[in-house]
C-alpha cells in the first residue's frame, strides 16, 4: 500500500475510544468512513473500514463485504472487521435489528421526523408538495427547505416520506 496513503488514514483514526477505532474524517451514508487511495495506479473512493481491512489483512477477494462485529459504521478496528457475501451482510444486518420489512424499520431506526437526522415535519413534507403542485422546481424547494436537490424530488413524488 502506499505510504502515504496509510499515513493519512492513520491521521483520521481515534483509538482512544473504549473499543472501536473511530474514523473521524468525512462519511459517506449511514455513518460509513470515506477514504481515497491509489490501488495498482487506480484511484478507489471506497470506505474506511475496507482501507483498514486491506491494510491489515491484504486484499478483499472479489465481490465480498467487509461486515462489522461490532455494528459500528465508523469503527476501523480491524479485530472488529470481517469478511462475507451480500447474502451474510444482510443476514447480519437483520440479526442486529437493522432491517426494513414490511416498509417499515425496526425500532433502532426511525423514519420521518422522529429520524435523528430529519430536517422535515409533516407540516414542512405538506408545504412542500403544494409547492411542487404550483410549479416551483425541485432547486428552489431544496434551498428553500434546505435540503438537496434529490431530496425535493424524492420528497415531492412520495418516494420519501410515503405515509405523508
């Protein structure tokens, strides 16, 4: 691996945490770390927790994950980290609560405005598709609301926030 590339992720990594290695760079969806690095001259803009795992382990066989034992998604440990099919990813990811069924999510993961993360109401979801149905485009909503443009248009057709 290059040198270079283990020094800047060794710079993103607090081991002062109890058990995880957190990854305190920026993160992709869901928590996940974001890291860049150069593989055999390519460019990967892959996760932190595969970095780690190549790092201390070599290089993740083709088309497996890399699951965490410790339902972390910051978490770089590589004690922590281990490989599987899609199929044991998602077998884990409903062993540990994580799963969607039925549309709705289990009680470890919230939808609307009880989600941490929400910047939404009912209230804020209604004004906005009136906003849509009176011709504003998806680039004004999203400033309006302060969201992203994708998210206006997810919001605005009801492919999120469905029950509203």
């Amino acid at each position: 691996m290059d040198e270079r590339a283990v020094a800047r992720f060794w710079a993103k990594v607090d081991k002062d945490s109890a058990d995880c290695w957190i990854w305190t760079g920026s993160k992709r969806n869901k928590g996940y770390g974001a890291f860049v690095w150069y593989d055999g001259g390519d460019v990967v803009q892959g996760r932190a927790h595969r970095f780690s795992y190549e790092l201390h382990y070599g290089k993740i066989p083709d088309g497996l994950c890399v699951l965490h034992k410790c339902d972390n998604p910051s978490c770089v440990n590589p004690e922590h980290l281990f490989i599987g099919t899609k199929a044991d990813n998602n077998r884990d990811m409903h062993n540990k609560g994580r799963a969607v069924r039925g549309g709705t999510y289990s009680r470890k993961y919230q939808r609307g405005e009880s989600h941490h993360n929400s910047k939404l109401t009912s209230a804020i979801v209604a004004d906005l598709r009136k906003d849509r149905a009176g011709g504003m485009s998806f680039g004004r909503m999203a400033k309006k609301y302060s969201i992203s443009i994708g998210h206006a248009y997810r919001v605005a057709t009801g492919q999120a926030w469905r029950s509203e």
